[in-house]
C-alpha cells in the first residue's frame, strides 16, 4: 500500500466521486468529500461546499484539515453540464458551466495549495472529460471547460512542480452514472458504437486512474491527461 494520506474529493456524495472516495477509503487513506447534499460513502467526513463559492470552500478545508489533517491529495471532481446548441446557449448556461467545472477547480486547488505548499508535498487530480479534447456538439460551455483544465494541470506543474506538487488530468469517457442516464436512449446508442471497447465505464475504472495518480508509483507524472474512456479519445 502506498503511503496514507489525507485526500479531498468534490462532489463526493454521487456518481464519480464517491467511487474515488470509496476506493481511497478501501487504499487506507483519510478521506474527505464535498458535498452540498447528502453523505459521503461510510467512511469519509463530509463537509458541506458548493465549489462555486471561495468562502464555503475555506470553511470546508478548516474543517478537514482540524479533523483529518491538511489535506495532501485534492480531487476536483464537481461538475455540470447544461447542453444546447450554440446559438441556444444563452450567457448562463455558460457562464454557470465555466464557473462550476473551471472555476470550482481553481479555488479549490488555490485552497489546497497553501497546505501542499507548506508540507512540500501534493497531488492534484482534475476530472475532464474525453469531450474536452475531442469536441462535441451541443457541449461548447462543457467542453471548453473541460479542455481548460488541461492548461490548468499543466501551468500548475510548471508553476509548482519544483515544490513536491504533482497535477494531472483524468479524462474519462462514457461513464455509468446520473449524468449519462439522462442522455436521451439513441444518443446513448450511438455513443456505445463509437467506443472501441464496446461498452460503457464504470466509476470504479475511473477512481483505479486517480488511485494511482495518487500513489507513490506516480511521483514522476505530472502535466498529463490519463484517458479512461476505452480508446473513444484515441490520437487527441
Ligand atoms: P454526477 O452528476 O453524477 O455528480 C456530480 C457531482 O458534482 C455531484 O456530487 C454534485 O453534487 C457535484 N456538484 C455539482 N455542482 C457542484 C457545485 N457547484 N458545488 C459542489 N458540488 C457540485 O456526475 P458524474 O459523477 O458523472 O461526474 C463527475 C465528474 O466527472 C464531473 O466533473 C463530470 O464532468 C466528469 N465526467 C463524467 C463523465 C460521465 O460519463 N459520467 C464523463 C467525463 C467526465 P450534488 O449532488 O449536490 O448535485
């Protein structure tokens, strides 16, 4: 087993994150997630923040950091979607995306990296989408968004990575979870057809990723974008 470490998961109460926060807990790691509804699996402390809100993140930190310690492994796993056509997309459906799935990961990697900094030791995992490098119609808030955080990982690992700070992108595909059921049936379809292995991901395939970004055997990588999406993003 690696080292144990004190991590923090966002949007750990459903879907993706609570998958990553599972298999922390089972690695033996302290673990931590945000949530602006309902628990973390059993297990973690969650504490409650909207990640569009500095304040409510500062507040959730002090609380991990008094109860578990100051948080090493940093997971922004937030995010939203508000798909429409571009010329339907109205300022909100932008503005609200961005603010969630970019912003979100910005004031809480900039909270996180107070801690990292002093402990000269961190890892930051940002969750993307195979659509922020691929492209996809209907999705220019999200998929924007999503790319961005490309450039984030990697202007942190140039700004930080002399200090013991890793950061890195996981890029899942089509993962089983609430956001992908509400994609009418023929998209989800179509979808299937074009992934080279044929089905969907599980969550769990997508925190196995983050595990091992995570772990020691990943001191050396930073800067990177691990597709889990089954071969869908191949060549971008
Ligand atoms: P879900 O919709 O199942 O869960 C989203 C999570 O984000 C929830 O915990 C939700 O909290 C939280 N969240 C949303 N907005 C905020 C906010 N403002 N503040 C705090 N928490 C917030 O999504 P998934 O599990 O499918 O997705 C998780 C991540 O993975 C997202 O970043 C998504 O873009 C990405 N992803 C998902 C893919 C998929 O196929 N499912 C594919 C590629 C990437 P609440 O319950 O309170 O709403």
């Amino acid at each position: 087993m690696s080292t144990s470490r004190v991590v923090l998961i966002t949007g750990g109460n459903r879907g993706i994150g609570r998958a990553i926060a599972e298999r922390f807990v089972a690695d033996g790691h302290r673990v931590a997630v945000t949530a602006r509804s309902g628990e973390g699996p059993e297990g973690t402390l969650t504490v409650r923040a909207d990640v569009t809100d500095a304040s409510s993140l500062d507040a959730a930190f002090t609380q991990v950091e008094a109860e578990l310690g100051p948080v090493e492994v940093v997971v922004a796993n937030a995010g939203i979607t508000k798909d429409t056509l571009l010329l339907r997309m109205t300022e909100d459906d932008f503005d609200s995306v961005v603010s969630t799935n970019l912003g979100g990961a910005f004031r809480v990697v900039k909270r996180a990296s107070k801690g990292m900094l002093r402990a000269k030791w961190g890892r930051v995992i940002l969750i993307s989408s195979v659509v922020g490098l691929f492209g996809s119609a209907g999705q220019i808030n999200y998929s924007s968004s999503k790319a961005a955080l490309v450039g984030f990982a990697r202007s942190l690992t140039r700004e930080l990575g002399a200090r013991g700070i890793t950061a890195n992108v996981v890029a899942p595909g089509f993962i089983e979870t609430d956001m992908t059921a509400s994609l009418p049936e023929d998209t989800q379809a179509e979808y299937k057809r074009s992934i080279p292995a044929g089905r969907y991901g599980s969550s769990a395939e997508v925190a196995g990723a983050v595990a091992w970004l995570a772990s020691d055997d990943a001191a050396y990588i930073s800067g990177a974008v691990i597709p889990v999406d089954g071969g869908l993003g191949m060549g971008h």
